[in-house]
C-alpha cells in the first residue's frame, strides 16, 4: 500500500490508500485500488486530557491477494467485495447484511466519570463496523474470507467469498480459536489454554 504522503505535498491529509503492485522486472508500479483507511480525529490540536489519535471503532475497508495475483477489496461503506484481476477487470459483488452494533469495552471504562471525561475529548464512531480491520485473508484456491465482527463471546465467524466477489458461506471457528492461515483444503488455528500453552491445531475446509 501507498500513503497519502507519497503522492506529494499537495496530497494533503486524507483517510485512503492506494493499493499498489510493483513490476520488478519493468520496474513500475501500477495503482490497483483505493481503499479507507484509518479515520483521523479532526481535531489534531494538543492536549493533556486522554485522547486517541485516531477514531475508535471507525470503518476501514480491508484487502489481501489471491496466489494468483488478484486483489480483493472489503469495503466497509456497505460491506461489499470488489474483485480486481490481473488484468485490471472489476468485479463487483452485491452486499452483505449485517446487524449494527457496539463493541465491548473494559470494565474501567463503565465508570461515570471515565466515560464522560473519554467522551469529553474523543470522538468515537457510532456503530461498530461489520468486519474486522486487517481480517481479510486469502486462500490457496482463491477464496475470500473475511473475519465478521462478533458481539463479545461468540466465536471467531468468516464470510466466505468466491472468485465472483458472492457470499457463498460462513464459518465459525470452535470456540477459543484464533485462524492461523490456510493450506490447500485445510485451515490452521491456534487455541491457547489456561497455563499459556498454544497448541496449533488443523481443520478440513
């Protein structure tokens, strides 16, 4: 990916990035997509109050490549995956349904007075997005998964994709497992127990 400020000074601040491949061998670099990124808050000025830099829970569109060089693009405005060849084709699939929801929070943050003050100097999003930022994984055969965001306690879940950018399943990780990555027909996860120990752990898809 390229930042904003690779594109000049006269960019200026924004929340996207281009997703780019490189040639080594022409030594060029083509711009495939653009995607959201992370929400800056608007106002940027110091302060010695707590504040995040960015703004919590806030949509970001997510990517990753097929081994065959395609790029899908998760994009968060409506939850809808864009499928962009090798040879530059756009394919656009249709969008998701998804429940709108907050996410869970430390206990400290449930005092009175830590939620005012917090609320006081962020700004938050209003809803939780519908995916995980960074949840986008490919595998071997060139399918989609994308990690969806859970209330708190339910296990991992993924919206699987084909290579016509449709939902075509979902899956639920067994409870306590966190995905690894892929091999051809197979999934690897990790599941940790209560001294510490992971154990590495290998599903039939």
């Amino acid at each position: 990916t390229t930042s904003p400020w690779g594109r000049g000074p006269a960019a200026g601040p924004s929340d996207s990035v281009d997703v780019a491949r490189w040639d080594p061998e022409q030594h060029t670099v083509e711009s495939l997509a653009t995607v959201k990124g992370i929400t800056r808050r608007r106002d940027q000025s110091p302060s010695m109050k707590p504040r995040f830099p960015n703004v919590p829970f806030a949509p970001q569109d997510g990517w990753a490549v097929t081994p065959d060089g395609d790029v899908f693009v998760v994009r968060s405005g409506d939850y809808h995956i864009d499928r962009v060849g090798r040879d530059g084709k756009l394919v656009v699939g249709p969008p998701i349904e998804h429940a709108v929801g907050m996410t869970h929070q430390p206990a400290e943050w449930s005092e009175p007075a830590y939620i005012e003050e917090m609320i006081a100097n962020n700004e938050f999003a209003e809803v939780k997005p519908p995916f995980v930022p960074g949840g986008a994984r490919t595998t071997p055969e060139g399918e989609l998964w994308v990690e969806r965001s859970m209330p708190f306690g339910e296990p991992t879940t993924y919206d699987v994709f084909d290579d016509r950018a449709t939902n075509v399943k979902q899956v639920a990780l067994p409870e306590g497992r966190r995905l690894l990555g892929f091999g051809r027909g197979v999934l690897y996860a990790v599941v940790e127990d209560e001294d510490g120990l992971q154990t590495i752990e290998r599903y039939r898809r």
